[in-house]
C-alpha cells in the first residue's frame, strides 16, 4: 500500500479562472483606510496604530494561519474544480462529484490541514488508524464543499464588493475577535480591528486571504439562510419548550413487575407466533459480516520503569530550579506536557485530590515536591493565596514512555512484522515471547481488547485478507497490533431455528406485560372507587415508590427517561391516580403528590435565547439533512484506493507533466 501522502503522481493542472476577481490588495486596503474608521488623518492612525502593530507582529503567524483556512476553501471551490465536468478521470484526479473531477492536490491540502488539527490537539503521534479517518473525512468534506458550490452556481448566489467591504470592516473572522491585538481591557475593539485592516504595514497576502475568507463563507451563509429561512418558533412553541424543562411534579408509584408477578406457566407462545413475530422484524435477525481473527497486542502504555524515570525527570527539572533555573524557561524542556503552565486562580474541589491537597498546604512561593495524579507528576509553585483558593502555576511531567522506552518498543513492532511476513501469527509470537489471542468482528463492531477500535484491522479482515493470511502491523492510540485471519463469514440472517429462543423470550415478555396491565386495571378501578392505593399494594404485596421532583425531560430512578411513565403524572390532578402505562417491560400505576409550575416571569427572561438555542439546534438539524439529501442524489466517484494505491512505476505521465 503506497502512503498517500508520499505517492508522487503530478496532479492535473489546477484551473485557475477565478469565479470573480480579486480587489487589488491596494484597493481593498483604501476601501478600508483611516478616512472609513472615524480617525482625522493618517497621522492620528499611526499612533493609535503603533503600539498594537507591535503586538500584531507577534500574532501575524497566528492570523496567517486563520485566514489560511479560507485559502484552502479557495482552492476546492474556484482553483480544484472542473465546473464544465468534462475532463474524464486521469492522473491526478482520485475522483469526481457530479462529473466535476476531484484532484489529488485539493485533496491532500484538505487532508494536510485535518491532519495537522489532529496532530496539534493531541500529544501523542498520530497513529495509522487515525491517519486513515483523516484521510476519509478530508474526502468527505472535499464532496461536501463540492455539493455546496455547485447548489451555490445553480442557485446564482454570489457576494458583491460592498457587501465584502461591509463584512470586513465590521464583521471579522470569529478567531480574530479573540485575538489579544484586538482587546481593550479584555473585550473586542473594532477600531483596532479596523486599524489593522487599514494600515500599511500589513501585508497585502494578509488582506488578499482576508478576503479569500470573505468570497468564501458570505455566499454560503447567503445558501444557508435559504435552506433555513422556513423554520421559525412561535412563543407557544418556545412555551412549550420551557415547560418541558422547568414544569415538575412529584409522584409516588407502584410497579408491576411483570417478570416476577406473571408465572412463565401463565403464558404460552405458538409456533406461529414465532413465525410471524420473526417475519415482521426482518432487520433484528440481520448479521453483519464477521470474522475471526488471531491478534498479538503491543500495548504503549508506559511501563513501571517508565514512570520511575517520569518521576526522576520531575525531581531533577525541581533542583535545577531552586538552584536557579527560570521557571518559565523550564517549561519549554523536552519531557514537559503542553498542560503546564499558569493555572490561575481555583478551589480545592476543582483540581484532583492528591494534587489540591499538597498546593494548600504549600507556603505562597515555595516549589513542591513532584506530586503524583493521574495525569503524571506536578510541580506546583503557588502565587498567591486566598481563603478558600489558591493561584498557582505547575510544571507536568505526564506519564509517557522515555525514548529508550519507545524505541524497544517500535523495535519490537518491526520485529513482529517482519516475522509475520514469513510465519503464522502464533510462530511470530513465539519467537518474541508474545501472547496471542482470539478476537471476533464485525462490520459492526470492530472491536479487541487492548487495542480499542480497530477499524484499520477490520477493513484487512474483510476487504483485503484470506484465510491464514497475517496482516501487516497496525496502530491505535492503545496499541500496535497484528492479526491473522482464521474465519470469514458473509452477512446473512440468523436463522428461524436459532432465533425461535430469543422470540419466544420476547412474546412471553410482551403477554406478561398485558396481564399486568389487567391487573392494573382492577387495581386503580378499587382506587378510583374509593379504595387507598397504600392499602391495596400492601395486600398485594407491592411496594409504593416516591420520585421527584423532576421535569418531562429528566431521568427518573426507577422509571427510565421520556417515556409514558415519565409523562403519565403531568395530566393528572393533585391526588390522581393513572391508568396503568407500560413502559421498559414494566407497568406503573401514578399517583400526584406534589407539582410545581413553570415560571412565567422567568420565562419572559429566558424566551430569547432559549429561542435562538431551539433554532441552532432545528437549523444544525435542517443543514445535516439537506447535505445528506444532496449527496443521496449526486453521482459521487470515490477512486482513491485506484489511483492513491497504484504503483507509481505504473503510472503514466502526463504530456508536458514534469514527472516527478
């Protein structure tokens, strides 16, 4: 398998008409000038600019980076595709979304970003079953974004220069909004923003990837709000809403169990039953392909001699600052987890045990001991301190493997491969002194214990593998692993004869639970004639239950979440009882006590944004299912494995291509 990062196929020229051209970065930069943002002339702009360009010179790798991203959107959307869809599939070209051919450059820029994302949120490599996720979700967002420019021409939607200029001088970037060069006493200043677009000292690439970003997402906010302009929410909705979360009753219950109250002898199921039980539930009785597989686990965890030296490594990084060594410069060693650093001002109650336990007790400036959490050892300096918190900084040495560690243990991982090569799986294991074990799955649920999901091993196992072959090694965050396929078994059914144990379970439970709604029947009828609930359960031998307050939405302890039991107590009055509700194979029977209403004065508080949430939430909703209807009709050509896992000796070159 060739690594698709590394496969050295020339990609089609990119087509390089623009959908509109850019506004000359000079221009763009006058459009934005002093005489825009109330200052009285370039002067006044230069020294209220001059002390925050500084800062912005600090921050202009940071910012490069965010308008970067709508660079890459760029690219997929005006320099990666073919809009006529005539060119067929050719070099460099690892698929198409409705006859517009998909390149391997616009792909690998996509994949490239998503992975450094990954890569910078985690300290750990990242490993080859992520790098495969990666790969598919770079091509699952390429096809939307292909989906969405082509709905963007068909519908003629497109963003004008006034309304560029708007977005830019009073709408930036979100992550600029952030940005430190930009607050005044902590919170966004749009002068300063304003000040930066229009001062000379920034670069014209700067304002150029600005309004790259502006091209890009004015005319999909334009899509979205046609997608979603039709969903609204009355007041009486958002009411509704409101009381769904804030109404609350108390209830006391009784529960007829049907599985001890009801005798299996009291219920019998028929062959034809089963039969047509097992005809109406087709989908339940489906098997997923599955598989059995030998695997031999590398787990990384650190070992014991590696948090020995974890610990060692704290000890030492604490003496070379008491003898005088900057705390601050001591962060940057190797060995120390990007979790350092200032903690600010918490309470016992928000840090781990063992470590809120050693920083109260420390004096204001005194360097503890390396403290042991499960996060790794802590070397905590307080700063200050209060009555009931504390401000302190620390030095993390997380639990990871030292580099002799690793090494052995990639060591071995070339080892067991090279072995598996040439021998079975149980071979390879006995020369390196390995366990192997029997791992079962499916298309499903590619799961082995030790290793987590194993995705990787499964698409192998099915996709790629024969019985007795062994599988190259593979990675998780876990572990490395190897497998070795014993067993493949084609989707299918479970049979009738098989199933005819589970359905007879299954209809027996159904019947139980309708002679305990009989029974139910009689018993709230004796209530309702008169009778106590109390009195009546504790004839029968039933326990009255007490639960609440709680709200439509909440879980309730012995009754489940949103279901008929849950809501039952909402339509009775103060002393009510029920019908009997099924719910979880049980029965209940409900008796108000107590209820407590929704605030209205609240609510006039509250309607505003639990509104907006509502609509976030229906337009999230309404966006995922109208890209999900766009990609169910679209004819989507996914040949990455072709060309990505080609030879490249076998890959002919294109005419005038430099080939290589």
């Amino acid at each position: 398998t060739v690594d698709a990062r590394k496969i050295l196929i020339t990609p089609k020229t990119c087509q390089r008409e623009r959908l509109r051209s850019p506004i000359p970065a000079i221009t763009f930069r006058g459009l934005l000038g002093y005489d825009h943002i109330g200052c009285d002339s370039a002067r006044d702009l230069q020294r209220s600019c001059r002390s925050m360009m500084r800062q912005m010179r600090e921050n202009t790798k940071w910012i490069m980076l965010v308008t970067a991203l709508a660079f890459v959107g760029l690219m997929v959307f005006q320099w990666g595709m073919d809009i006529t869809g005539q060119s067929g599939l050719s070099i460099g070209e690892i698929g198409s979304v409705n006859g517009a051919p998909v390149s391997y450059e616009v792909w690998n820029n996509t994949y490239q970003s998503l992975f450094n994302q990954v890569q910078l949120s985690q300290e750990d490599p990242v490993t080859s079953q992520q790098t495969r996720d990666i790969e598919d979700a770079a091509w699952d967002e390429i096809v939307n974004q292909f989906l969405i420019q082509q709905e963007l021409e068909r519908r003629g939607i497109v963003v004008t220069d006034e309304e560029l200029l708007a977005a830019a001088r009073f709408n930036p970037p979100p992550e600029l909004r952030t940005n430190p060069a930009f607050l005044t006493d902590g919170f966004f200043d749009i002068q300063k923003y304003q000040a930066f677009l229009a001062s000379p000292t920034v670069d014209d690439l700067t304002l150029l990837q600005l309004e790259a970003y502006y091209r890009s997402v004015i005319p999909q906010n334009k899509l979205m709000r046609q997608v979603t302009s039709d969903i609204y929410f009355t007041d009486a909705a958002v009411w509704r809403e409101y009381q769904d979360r804030n109404e609350k009753i108390s209830v006391s219950y009784v529960a007829l169990n049907p599985a001890q109250r009801v005798d299996d002898s009291a219920v019998t199921v028929t062959s034809d039953e089963v039969r047509e039980y097992y005809d109406d539930h087709e989908d339940e009785f489906a098997l997923p392909a599955q598989a059995t597989v030998r695997a031999v686990i590398l787990d990384k965890t650190p070992t014991p001699e590696d948090t020995l030296a974890m610990g060692a490594l704290a000890a030492e990084l604490r003496q070379e600052i008491i003898d005088g060594a900057d705390f601050e410069d001591v962060l940057g060693r190797p060995g120390v987890g990007t979790g350092s650093g200032d903690l600010g001002w918490f309470t016992r109650d928000l840090m781990p045990e063992e470590f809120s336990d050693v920083a109260f007790a420390a004096a204001v400036g005194e360097l503890t001991e390396p403290v042991r959490t499960t996060f790794g050892y802590h070397l905590i300096e307080v700063q200050d301190e209060a009555e009931d918190s504390v401000q302190a900084r620390h030095i993390l040495i997380p639990f990871v493997r030292t580099e002799e560690s690793e090494l052995g243990l990639y060591t071995l991982a070339d080892s067991l491969e090279a072995l598996g090569e040439s021998r079975t799986i149980a071979e390879a294991a006995s020369t390196l002194t390995l366990a192997v074990e029997t791992a079962f799955l499916s298309t499903d649920f590619a799961f082995v214990a030790g290793a987590g999901q194993v995705g990787e091993g499964a698409d192998w196992a099915f996709e790629e593998a024969l019985v007795g072959d062994v599988s190259p090694v593979l990675e998780t965050r876990q572990a490395f692993y190897m497998l070795e396929l014993v067993e493949l078994r084609e989707a299918g059914a479970i049979s009738l004869a098989d199933a005819t144990g589970s359905i007879e379970q299954t209809v027996k439970t159904a019947k139980k639970v309708e002679r305990a709604q009989e029974e139910g029947e009689e018993i709230v009828a004796q209530v309702r004639g008169g009778a106590d609930l109390a009195a009546i359960a504790e004839e029968k031998g039933l326990e009255i239950q007490m639960a609440g307050p709680y709200a439509r939405v909440d879980f309730v302890p012995g009754m489940g979440q949103l279901n008929a039991a849950v809501g039952a107590g909402f339509g009775l009055n103060i002393e009510d009882v029920s019908s009997p509700v099924a719910a979880n194979n049980n029965v209940f029977i409900i008796e108000l006590t107590e209820y407590f209403g929704p605030d209205s004065t609240a609510f006039v508080v509250e309607r505003l944004p639990l509104r907006n949430e509502m609509l976030g939430l229906a337009q999230q909703t309404r966006l995922q299912e109208w890209l999900q209807g766009l990609r169910d009709v679209a004819r989507i050509i996914d040949q990455r494995d072709e060309v990505l896992n080609a030879d490249p000796a076998d890959a002919q070159q294109p005419i005038g291509g430099f080939g290589f």
